[in-house]
C-alpha cells in the first residue's frame, strides 16, 4: 500500500475515534473497588410535647464510590417514646420489637434497596409518639445505624460514621406528679474498653434520692451498643428481652432488681462481648432505670431526665492491618 493509502487510513481511523460513542461508565463498585462502600449516616433531631406525635427523619448518604444494593438500618426509640402505631412504618421497614412498656424501647429494622451516586442520600420518616411517662422536659434519645445487608459480599471501610443517637426533645410544660408514694431514682454506668472477643461488663450504679422507697423493686433496662452482645450468664433478676445474633440489631436486658430504700445506691453487671469487625471508636447503648411496677403500686417517679443514661462503649481492637500475623 501507497504511503497516500496509509495516510488516507489513519484519517479514517482518527475521524471514528471521534464520532464513536464513548464507552459506558464505570460501574460504582468498579469505582470503589468490588464489594467495598462507604456510607454514612445522621438523625434530625426532633421536638414534640408530652404524649405528643412527631417524625424522626433518618439519613444514609454514599460515600467514595456510591452505593448499589440493599442497606439494612435498625432504629430504636428514645426512652419513652414508641412508634406511633397509628401510622405506617417507611416503605421496607417492619417492627422487630413491639413493646408497649416506654420503659423499654421499640426496635425497627429496615431492608433498604437503593442505587446512590456519590453525596446522594435516601431518608426513612419514623413516626413517634411521646408516651404519657415523659415525665420530665428536655432531652431523651434513642439510637439507630446502618450497614450494607449482611451475606451481601459488599463492606462498608469505616462502620464508625454508620450510627448515631437519635434525639428528641420534649417541649414545655413540665406535666403534675400524680399522687403517690414519691420516689426519685437516677442511674449512672462504667464500661470497660472492649476488644473483638474479649469478655466484659456494664456496671450500672443506681440509686433512690427519695424521699420514700420503691416498693416494688426497681426496673432495669439495657440496650446493648450495636455490635455488642450480652455473654454468659446474667445477674439474678435479669432476662433476656430481645436476643439477635445480628450485630446490626441491639440485644435489650430487662432487671427486676430488690427494692431500694431512700439514700442507698446498688450496682449490677451485665456481661458483655464486643462482636467482631465493630465499628471502631465509640459505639453507644442505652440504659434506664424505674420503679418495677410504676404507678400500680403507688411508686411514683417525680423526676425522669436522670433515669436514663447513653451508655458508650469504646472499641479499642487495632485496625487489621495493624494487628500481628
């Protein structure tokens, strides 16, 4: 072939080039590496009066790489809250613990399917009622997070932005202690740093400001920290109230404990042990304290902003990367 030839064939090549559609992007997983994606999460906070109703939006942003697949996003109400089961649950959510004692929060899970570019969120609205034993104004909380759906084949590199407390506000006025025996309890904890696999244990310290005792005995709730379960066995007069090998899903331990009289402070230890590739840093639980049998047995709490407590757990398990062969 002539060099004329030759030159007249790469101009037709090179003006090909130019006109042919350009090859398809990139898939995100491609993008962030097989199986690997980041997601975020955060919670509005939200304010509503006693035995009022409100929304609680949660947020799940992508990260680097974006998101295709299915999330799973576990909620639990604040202390004294439930779901208002008058309304539906988000699209995709179902109740996986229905609990009409406020004392003991309820438990949703939600299976999520959802295609994200990078910075692009979905939300689900949780529909909230403030039950009448919100006796107190001010803060209460509640927790929730988020994780690509177990079994999957996908991993999110950093579980540690994936939850969050969920907080609500509750507004003015202070509502009237009913009449009664008065007591006054307040609960405070100690959590030792955990490791993957390695048993501990919450301490609760609670104790009854007075001025009369609690007849009944005292009630105990603990909500453990995602990915922390409860190990071995439990104290006397504690059981098991929600028990799920899924670390996405918190385990609740309820206590029925002796009754206290006023000025005496007790403690009891809830086993527990940190479930493998945790979030690292803080992870938090949620525990409460409250006369047994509330107000049947003429037991009447005057004040409740100081019967629940955050209970933030620390995982100090080195990084993979960091740990020895």
């Amino acid at each position: 072939m002539s060099r004329v030839g030759i030159a007249a064939m790469a101009g037709v090549v090179a003006i090909a080039a130019l006109v042919s559609p350009p090859s398809p992007p990139r898939t995100m997983a491609a993008r962030s590496g097989a199986g690997v994606v980041n997601l975020s999460f955060r919670i509005d906070s939200a304010t509503a009066p006693r035995e009022g109703t409100v929304v609680q939006r949660l947020h799940v942003r992508a990260g680097d790489g974006g998101f295709t697949g299915t999330a799973a996003v576990t909620y639990v109400t604040p202390m004294y809250v439930n779901i208002d089961h008058t309304k539906a649950l988000p699209a995709g959510c179902a109740m996986r613990l229905d609990e009409p004692d406020p004392t003991i929060p309820e438990v949703v899970t939600c299976r999520v399917a959802e295609r994200l570019d990078v910075g692009e969120e979905f939300t689900l609205d949780m529909p909230l009622v403030v039950t009448s034993l919100a006796r107190f104004t001010g803060r209460t909380r509640g927790m929730a997070m988020v994780a690509p759906v177990a079994g999957s084949g996908v991993t999110d590199v950093n579980l540690s932005d994936n939850w969050e407390f969920a907080q609500l506000r509750i507004l003015p006025p202070a509502p009237v202690t009913p009449p009664g025996r008065p007591v006054d309890l307040y609960v405070t904890h100690q959590v030792p740093a955990l490791m993957d696999r390695v048993p501990g244990a919450v301490a609760f310290q609670y104790g009854n400001k007075g001025p009369k005792m609690d007849g009944g005995g005292t009630h105990l709730t603990f909500v453990t920290p995602f990915y922390v379960n409860h190990h071995g066995v439990l104290p006397p007069g504690c059981k098991m109230r929600l028990t799920d090998a899924d670390p996405l899903v918190p385990e609740i331990v309820t206590c029925t404990l002796p009754p206290l009289p006023p000025g005496l402070t007790r403690s009891v230890s809830i086993p527990v042990i940190l479930v493998a590739n945790a979030p690292e840093g803080q992870i938090g639980g949620l525990g409460l304290v409250a006369p047994a049998t509330a107000e049947r047995s003429g037991a009447t709490e005057t004040w409740r902003i100081d019967n629940f407590v955050v209970v933030n757990a620390l995982n100090i398990t080195p990084p993979a990367h960091q740990r020895p062969l």
